[in-house]
C-alpha cells in the first residue's frame, strides 16, 4: 500500500487521517510541525497531504519550496484560503 506523510497542526485530524488510512492498509508518518517538513526526503512518500492552513509554513508554501522535486498538487482546500487571496475558490 502507500506511504503517506500527513502535516496538520491539529494532532486529532492527523490522529484520525492516520486510523482511516490505516484501515485500508496505508502507513501514515504524521507531522504536527510543518518547519521539518522542508528537511525531509519526500521522494519516499507516495502521497503528501497537507492542511493549507497552518502557522508557520502551510500547504501554499510547502509546494512552492525552492531546490527539491516539484510537488504538483491534486487538489488544495482550506476553510478561510479563498478570502485570504491565497487559493481558488471552492462553490
């Protein structure tokens, strides 16, 4: 199955993403400070899910960090994104 990195500020939402995912087999390496998340080697996750909205360096960010392996987003959401001029709009 996939290796997944999750990155959220908000240990319970990686809690759960973690049981979810699990149940379906996938190993879920969790990340509540996404200040490390630039250090590490994403090349051996198969999927990154980040909250776009978190202090210090959010999902935004993270995907336009210089000098490592271009990250192509599938699909960015974050409550509050949209108003902040920061992301598409959702309907």
């Amino acid at each position: 199955m996939a290796r997944i990195l999750a990155v959220d500020d908000e240990r319970a939402i990686l809690d759960a993403l973690a049981r979810v995912l699990g149940r379906d087999g996938h190993e879920v390496v969790k990340a509540t400070d996404p200040t490390a998340v630039p250090g590490m080697d994403l090349s051996r996750f198969d999927l990154v899910l980040c909250d776009v909205m978190i202090p210090g360096l959010d999902g935004f960010e993270l995907v336009r960090q210089p000098g490592r392996r271009r990250l192509r987003p599938q699909a960015l959401r974050g409550r509050g994104a949209a108003r902040q001029g920061r992301g598409p709009s959702t309907p």
